[in-house]
C-alpha cells in the first residue's frame, strides 16, 4: 500500500520541484569558467553526454510507446521522439562548432555518473508505470530546461567567447504544452490505479541523474575515481587541439 496520499499530478511534480530546490549546489556549470584554455572544455562534455543519451532517449520512448499506446500517453511519447530526432542533428552542428569530431562524440567518459540518466531511463522504459513514466519525464524536462538555460544565458550575458550555436541551442526554456501534457499523462495513470510512490521513487531517480551529469560536464571529482576494467582510464578531453566546437 502506498505510504503517499498524494493522487494528483500536479501534487507529485511540487513535491519533486520542491525536493530539488533543497538540493545544493545545483548546476555547477553555471559556476564554470568564462574564460581562459579550460572555457569549452565543460561544454563539450555537456555535448558529448547529451549525444549518446538521445540513442538511449529514443530507443525508452518507443518502448513506452509499446507499452502505453493509448492516448493520452502516445501522444507524449509520440512528441518526445520526434524532439529528440530533429535536436540530434542541431547538437551535431553544436559538436562541431565546439571543434568536436564523431569519434569525441562517440567516444566514453571516465566518469559512470556520466551515464547516471541513460541507465535511470532504460530501467524506466522497461519496468515503470504510465505514471511513474510520466512524472519522471516531467522531471526531466523541469530540471534539464532550466540548467540548461541558466549555463547558456550566462555565457551569453557575460559575452563569453562560446559558439553562437551553442549558446542558441541551450537557451531553451522548453514548453509549457508539453509539460502540461506530461502531467495529463501521470494523472491518467494515477487513475488507472498507478502507484504515486513508484512514481516519486523514479521521478527522484531520474533528478540525481541529472545533477550528476552536470557534475560530471563541469568536471567535479567524483567520490570514487572510475575506471574502466581494472585499469585506471585518464580524463577524457573531446575535441582537444581542435578548436572550438
């Protein structure tokens, strides 16, 4: 039995939107630095995690689509598909503004917490409910949009010598239909007799992914060095002696 009483959407997005404003710091990048040799080396991190998590992005939201192809639901995942189909050329193009080539794209971070979302939202794909589903895609959006935004608007209101299209392409403030449309989809779920904690449980989930991977882009020191095998792995540097992205 569920310990919540809560059973409205809206209800579990405050409850996850108040959770993350508690937490500190935040988005480190915000505090990254705006200028000097090291300025795009965090951006390029930031693009090469968000590049292989659209592949995972879209392989989770055709497997919701399978298991929740009724409406209000396929819509959601419908959308959110073709979102990420047209924003991986326009990252691409962000890539290689920043200097970076397919093999930095391609290429793996030191760092697990790098693949923190990729991991949450497979898991989600498969196993959770419309609802959870749902709510942990809101929180995506809530968190990722709003991070996203505040790193591109400072680069812009300080003049950093970025890429323009970097700077375009993370000024997003997202959308407010889809978002709302998110939240119908936890509430039909909730109706449908979904579990309110299991959706909390991978919203959570899904908001520590995020937080690690802007620890990871602004290159924070993990708790524990990772390595790959048993062999320790140097820092990955994307793009180096190529420029700017």
């Amino acid at each position: 039995m569920s310990s919540h009483t809560h059973s409205d959407a809206k209800a579990l997005a405050d409850h996850v939107r108040q959770a993350v404003a508690g937490r500190e710091p935040g988005n480190p990048l915000t505090l990254a630095p705006l200028t000097g040799p090291g300025t795009l080396e965090p951006l390029r991190r930031l693009v090469q995690i968000e590049y292989q998590a659209h592949a995972v992005e879209l392989v989770a939201y055709g497997t919701l689509l399978t298991r929740f192809p009724h409406e209000p639901a396929a819509e959601l995942w419908s959308t959110l598909v073709r979102i990420v189909r047209e924003a991986t050329p326009k990252l691409a193009g962000v890539a290689r503004a920043l200097g970076m080539s397919e093999a930095d794209l391609a290429d793996w971070s030191t760092d697990l917490g790098a693949y923190s979302f990729h991991g949450n939202m497979s898991w989600i794909a498969t196993s959770a409910s419309q609802a959870a589903a749902a709510l942990a895609v809101h929180t995506d959006m809530q968190i990722y949009y709003s991070g996203a935004t505040a790193v591109a608007r400072r680069l812009r209101a300080a003049g950093a010598e970025v890429p323009q299209e970097f700077i375009d392409y993370y000024d997003d403030p997202g959308d407010d239909a889809l978002n709302d449309l998110a939240l119908a989809v936890v509430q039909d779920g909730l109706d449908r007799g979904d579990d309110p904690d299991e959706a909390l449980f991978h919203a959570h989930r899904v908001a520590g992914s995020l937080l690690e991977v802007w620890r990871v882009a602004a290159a924070e020191t993990a708790a524990t060095p990772q390595t790959r095998g048993d062999r320790p792995t140097p820092a990955r540097r994307p793009g180096q002696g190529e420029g700017n992205r």
